[in-house]
C-alpha cells in the first residue's frame, strides 16, 4: 500500500499536510517545521549546510520511506515505524494535536485550527488497520512525503 503526504503549510512552528491513498484524501498531519536539512558528504550528518536538524522540533525530510508496523512500548501496540529516515530514529505515523506532541513523527487527524488536530486517533486508528490488512496480505507499505 502506498500513501501519500502533501505538505501543504510550511509555517516556522508547525507543518500541516494532508495523506492520500492514492484515490483519496484520507485526512490531515502535524509536523514539526521543515527545516533546511543537507547531507552533502553522506554521512548522516544535516548540518552541513542549511539550518540543520532540531532535535524534536524538526520535520523529516521528504522522500519515500517504507512502513513497517512494530510493536511500540511507548503506545504499547503496533504502530507504522518509518524505516531508514536519514538522520532520525523511531518515527512514526500516531495520534497528536500539536506539535507539543511529537519529536519529529507524523500526525493525523483533521485540521480545523490553525497548527492543531483533533479526531486524531481515531484516524490513527484507521491508518494503522488499513496498514496492518496490507501487510497481511503480503504487500509493502510505503510513505512517500512530498512538498512544493
């Protein structure tokens, strides 16, 4: 299964977005904000040019990531764990409603004010189900993140 995240506004405190299933818009995100992240030498390392990374107050870089749904003990249930995000570890797709919420993870939920979510984890929920069916059945999930 692939899904698909358009960031939509870039603001310095947040970022908001919206996730398709390649058919339709299933709902919003929260991110932290997209900072100017660059690994020129291919070390690992974001702050060679740029801004650089933030620690729990940075957005991942866009790119496609595949999903894999782990046991998480902060959740204590299986959760979508993005793999190989260069220069962050344990990132996740999970229920939040401000950037308070998260150290570099998606959000979901549904935006109706500015920087915030709410019915946020009943679409986790429904993200992790719709996940956790494709990987049963055999298919590879991925996050591909794309901004303007």
């Amino acid at each position: 299964m692939n899904l698909y995240l358009f960031r939509r506004e870039l603001d310095p405190t947040f970022t908001i977005g919206h996730i398709y299933d390649g058919v339709r818009r299933l709902c919003d995100t929260l991110e932290d904000p997209v900072r100017d992240l660059k690994d020129l030498n291919g070390d690992g390392d974001f702050n060679d040019l740029g801004e650089g990374k933030i620690y729990g107050n940075t957005a991942i870089p866009a790119g496609k990531y595949e999903l894999k749904m782990m046991h998480s003990p902060s959740f204590k249930r299986l959760m979508p764990y993005l793999q190989d995000v260069p220069g962050f570890t344990s990132v996740m797709i999970h229920a939040g409603n401000t950037t308070a919420d998260t150290k570099g993870c998606v959000l979901v939920g549904i935006n109706r004010r500015r920087g915030k979510l709410t019915d946020s984890r009943g679409w986790s929920d429904i993200i992790n189900d719709m996940l956790i069916k494709a990987e049963a059945k055999g298919e590879v999930n991925y996050l591909y993140i794309c901004q303007d």
